[in-house]
C-alpha cells in the first residue's frame, strides 16, 4: 500500500469508526433488501465500504453448504471483489481502484441468530477528482434482490445521507 493510500486509508477508517455506530442504531444493519455503504472522498481519493444481507445477494443467509451455494457466493465475491463492475464513475474523473476486496461472513444477532452478509471494500484513485460528478450504481441490475443501498457520503465540507433504489441509481455529488 502506497503512503497516499495509508492517508486515505486511515482518514475512511476514522469515519467509518464514526459512522457505523449510528448504522447500527436500531437493529437497521440487518434488514432483507437494503444495503448500506459508507463513502468518503477526500481529494483525489475514494474510500468505501458496503455492507448487504447476503439474502439480497445470493437469495439465503446462511453458511453456504451445497455445492451450488459456495459457487453462488463464489460468483458474489468476485463481483463484489470489483467496484467497477457494481458502480460507474464519470470518464473524465478517471477513477480507478487501487484496493478492493470482498468476503461472506456470518454474523451473530443480538437474538443469537446468525445472518450472513457481504462485506466489501474499496479504495479508488481518480486522476482529475474534480470531474467525478456523479456516481451510477449497477448493482441493482447484478443484485435482483437488493432493493435499497442507505448510503452515508462524507466529502471533504460536508455530509449526506442518501438513499437509493432501482428508480435512483445515481449518486450525485454536487448535492
């Protein structure tokens, strides 16, 4: 990892630290179709986290048994192991991950369930941050099941709470 992307790293994390205490407010993490996904920008570079019920993702939220459940959630790593497959950044931003990742786990709930979710992150670089204007999630076409992405934006002079769905789809950073 690059010092600039340490800085960043560590900026996201601090927010993050931040954020998900007030997601977490109200039993909201866990409910079927809506995702959550915290993003901070800060000059040429995008941190972001996003977290979903795996049921919105591979239709169930246990521990993958079957041979056709570890292929389907294989398939949702890889997927979600990539953020250019899942949103579209402007051209002209030139917006680019510099780190990604994904992974499944199993979660207990405060009512001794276990629930399965994905988690994934990224850091993207942009060349002319200034033309990134906007942001297209695709993954509700990848996801059939996902309804809602609550998204937590934190830009460098303030932050917004935005919810999107299959009518809105774009994230618009000049609100």
């Amino acid at each position: 990892m690059t010092s600039r992307n340490s800085i960043l790293g560590a900026i996201y994390f601090a927010w993050i630290a931040v954020l998900l205490p007030s997601m977490a407010s109200g039993g909201e993490v866990h409910e079927h179709g809506v995702g959550h996904m915290n993003i901070a920008i800060e000059g040429s570079g995008l941190s972001m986290e996003i977290e979903v019920p795996a049921a919105d993702i591979v239709g169930f939220e246990h521990e993958a048994g079957t041979d056709d459940e570890k292929a389907q959630v294989a398939t949702a790593i890889k997927l979600l192991s990539d953020p250019l497959k899942i949103m579209v950044f402007d051209d002209e931003a030139g917006c680019l991950p510099s780190e990604a990742a994904a992974q499944f786990e199993l979660e207990d709930e405060d009512n001794g369930e276990k629930h399965a979710v994905f988690i994934a992150e990224y850091i993207l670089v942009c060349d002319q941050p200034e033309k990134l204007q906007a942001i297209t999630f695709q993954y509700f076409e990848n996801f059939s099941k996902a309804e809602e992405l609550d998204v937590n934006l934190i830009l460098e002079n303030k932050q917004l709470h935005i919810e999107l769905d299959r009518d809105n789809e774009v994230l618009d950073l000049n609100q």
